[in-house]
C-alpha cells in the first residue's frame, strides 16, 4: 500500500512523496487503520527510511495523526 502526502520542504517548496506502507491492507487493519484514520488536508507527521537514491518518498515507519494517535506501517 501507498500514501502520497504533499510535503513542505525545508526552503519552503512543496514536493510529493510516495511512501509504501511494507504492509497489504490487511497489515494495515490490525495495526489500527481505517479508511478514515487520515482526511485530504490533515497534517501529520511521517516517520520514513527514505530512498537511497535521494528522490521523495520512502518506506513510512510510523504517522502521528493530527489527534496524537500514531500509526505503524503494518509490521
């Protein structure tokens, strides 16, 4: 599974970055996700390895919800 999330930059910019989740839906379900654990507009903060060949995106480790509720990736 994937997320595409706008990211702010540090000098400002907005980029997408494409992160996979390391799990199916079904990994997704029993580490608590729902079709509504995020909503287009919430800001949140991602825990990511990210791509070795520098380009946006990576394997998410965790997400803080806008709420404090975090997330795993479906581990």
């Amino acid at each position: 599974s994937y997320i595409y999330l706008d990211v702010t930059e540090a000098n400002g910019e907005i980029s997408e970055w494409a992160l996979e989740t390391g799990g199916g839906v079904g990994r997704l379900i029993r580490s608590n996700w729902s079709a509504d654990s995020m909503q287009p507009g919430d800001i949140i903060t991602a825990t990511v390895a990210p791509l070795r060949d520098g380009t946006p995106g990576g394997l998410l480790v965790d997400v803080t919800l806008p709420d404090g509720t975090v997330l795993g990736a479906g581990e």
